[in-house]
C-alpha cells in the first residue's frame, strides 16, 4: 500500500460520500471515500493525514497527456525497477516516493527504465484517507 | 459475574503506580487481559486468587464476597474456587496422568469424563515426564476443571508450546469452554490467541487498562477510512512474480490477496491482518 503525507484543503459531502481535495508534495490529489465525516476526527481543513492506495492501482504514462478523467497526475522519475515475467515494480519519486505495479508487457512497451521521467495516474476513488500518527 | 474493583500499588517499567483494577465478567464469559509483560496482568490473577492482597476494594464472585477492605473479608487462598493453568505445567511428576486429575477432583465420577475431554484416555496411566508439553497442558487444564472451579485462570498457558500446538490447544480449548461453560480469563500477549478465544478484552499498559471491548474492537486498526474493512488470519505466503500472494481466513471464508514485497516482508503465517479496500471496489451479484 502506498501511504503518502497530505493535507486537507477542503471537503464536500453528498450523503455518505465524501470528495476530498488535498495536497501531497506539491501534487492536488482528489479522493473520493464513503465514510462518515463526524467519523473521521482527522479529516479537517488544514489538517495533516495519509493518503494510501494500491500499487497496482497506478497508472504510468509517458509523454503528453491527452485528454483524460482522471484527477490525479503525479510528474515523477523511476528510481528502480523490479522485473518479472508477468509483472514490474516501479519505485517512483515525485518528492517522495511511491510504487506502482504494472504489467512488464506494458513497462516494455513504453520503454521505462531506471531515470524514465512518468506520470503516475490514480483514480480518484482508488484513494483511501488515514490518520497520521 | 465476576465483579472487581480494586487498587494495587505495582512497580513497573515505569516506576510504582497505583493499579486501579475494574473489571466485570459475566458467568461463563471469556476474558482476556492482554498487554506487555509487567503491565499488570499477572498480578491481577494473583489478587483473584488470594495470592496477592489489594489495597483497597471488592472482589465478588458470583455473589459471593472473597474479598472487601472496608468489611474486612479476606477468603483465604483454599476457600477461593479458583482453576489455574501456567505455562510450566505444575503436575505432580510421581503421579499418573489419572492420579494428578483425580487428586484435585470434588466429583471422582467426573475424571474420566474430563480425561476423554482433554484427549489423554490413551496415555492415562503415564507419568508426566512421559508426556510432551502440549501433552502436560492438557493434564493441567483438566486438572484446574476437575475441581470445578468458579473462575479459570489461564496465565500465558500454552507461551511455551510450538506454534501448531499452541492452535491445537486454543481450539481444544475453546470446544471445553464452550461446552462446561467456566467463566475464564486468560492472560496473553498473543493478539492472535485472544481473537480466537475471548469475547471480551482487557488491553493494559503500565498498570492501567487502557481499552475494553470485543477483540474486533480493541486492535482493529481504526486510523484508517472506509466501510470495507475485515480482519483476517494469514494462512500461507507465496512468491507470485514480483507479488505475493495472501492467503487469508476471514470469518468463516478463504480468500486471496495480492501484496507487494514491502507488505508481505513483516507478514507471517498466523499472524492477524485487516483487509480493506475502497467501498467502490468490490462488485456484488444475487446468489
């Protein structure tokens, strides 16, 4: 799981589901959660939490974007690179570090090896919050 | 109903603190105290037998006062119905297996019983230094049931035992509970051991209970957002690519889950897990 630091900028509610705009390392990040906010004491403007994902629920692309749905663009660099037959690891850094897991078939394809400027992808309800202890 | 309220000046790791003790069991309920070593535990067990006399309070078991300073009760060691198990098996080693249980038993007519219980028919007539720890456990459980005490005490029984033992001995254990339904508290540190057994926790830290509830309760990790979360058992770890793959038991079902290496690095077989995903995730169908 990936666990990178935010902070909260602010917050909306639509029944159960909450939008949460942060920011991470410089990076806007959108996560959409279905939680209670009265919950959730962490989640306040301002505040310092985690935000977490699944590895292999980030998407790296090369090159310009064209136009996509997706919120959550991280400008990053390949620090290494683990190959297997079917599946590569990628430890990235956009000012911290994160990893990805995508298929070797697709990792090839575009080329990437350790120094391979990307963008990591992630959907916006692939985001989880968590306190910062 | 176990009902305690009392205060014990301890010493621990950080220096001497004055335990105030409150802690109620329902008749037949499963109790664990769980925390490090020198939070207090133990002596909570010995102020429940007699062993150890508290400061200031009440202890009632059942009713029936075995202790209380502002009346001056104080029912001696022997006069307090309690069953204890340690992790040194503490059996007489010139007594049979049959000859230790019958020794401690109110009911003789009740020692076969609790022999088969236990699964000790076939080797009831050796002695102790014949017998393997799990084996010696097993006497010792029998033996603190044979004299049909009003509370259990289980002090870190089976700490000494090899992990495959120990999950056979949990389960045997729990089957008895269920079956002679003996109020129990057992003292553990073994997060895993108290999920599987007890219904009710005590966590303590320094002397002090810090949280009290279901075992789901006390450790499910709450610092995390979502509707989606479980806690599962490991069962296996195996190297898939550059993944791994979980095998994990939640609730009754098996199920599978892919994990990095740095997830999967500090996970072990046994071990208790939360699972979680996002609640748009998973997809359901009608069955």
């Amino acid at each position: 799981m990936n666990q990178l630091e935010a902070k909260v900028l602010h917050y909306r509610t639509s029944g159960q589901i909450i939008l949460c705009e942060l920011e991470s390392f410089g990076a806007q990040v959108t996560a959409v959660i279905l939680d209670s906010p009265g919950e959730l004491e962490y989640l306040k403007e301002g505040n310092a939490l985690n935000i977490l994902f699944k590895e292999t629920e980030v998407i790296i692309a090369t090159g310009e974007i064209g136009q996509l749905s997706l919120n959550n663009r991280f400008r990053a660099k390949i620090t290494a690179m683990e190959k297997g037959d079917i599946f590569t690891s990628l430890a990235i850094d956009f000012g911290t570090g994160m990893t990805s897991v995508i298929t070797t078939k697709s990792a090839e394809r575009l080329g990437l090896a350790v120094g391979t400027e990307v963008t990591a992808l992630v959907k916006a309800n692939e985001i989880a919050i968590g306190r910062r202890d | 109903m176990i009902e305690i309220d009392v205060v014990k000046r301890i010493k621990t790791a950080s220096g001497e603190v004055d335990m105030h003790v409150k802690v109620d069991i329902e008749k037949g309920g499963f109790c664990s105290l769980f925390g490090k070593s020198g939070a207090g535990k133990t002596t909570i067990m010995r102020l429940l037998a007699g062993l150890t006399e508290p400061d200031d309070g009440v202890i009632r078991i059942d009713g029936k006062t075995w202790y209380d300073k502002k009346n001056k009760i104080n029912v001696p060691v022997n006069k307090r119905k309690c069953g204890f198990v340690f992790q040194d098996y503490a059996l007489f080693p010139n007594m049979t297996v049959r000859r230790n249980i019958e020794y401690a038993s109110v009911n003789k007519s009740n020692v076969d019983m609790l022999i088969d219980m236990v699964g000790m028919h076939e080797l009831k007539d050796r002695k102790p230094a014949n017998l393997s720890g799990g084996q010696r456990q097993r006497v010792a459980l029998a033996r603190a049931l044979a004299a049909e005490p009003a509370i259990l005490l289980l002090d870190e029984p089976f700490a000494a035992l090899d992990a495959d033992m120990r999950d056979t001995l949990q389960n045997e254990l729990k089957i008895i509970h269920n079956k002679l339904g003996v109020t129990t508290i057992l003292v553990s540190h073994d997060k895993g051991e108290v999920f599987k057994l007890a219904n009710k926790v005590y966590a303590m830290d320094d002397g002090v209970i810090t949280k009290i509830g279901t075992p789901e309760e006390v450790f499910t990790d709450s610092t995390i957002s979502g509707k989606f979360k479980f806690t599962g058992r490991v069962l296996k770890v195996e190297r898939a690519d550059c993944l791994y793959v979980l095998t994990l038991s939640i609730g009754t079902e098996v199920g599978h889950v892919v994990a990095t290496h740095s997830e999967a690095r500090d996970i072990s077989i046994g071990d208790r897990v939360l699972v979680y995903t996002k609640a748009f995730n998973p997809s359901v169908k009608k069955i």
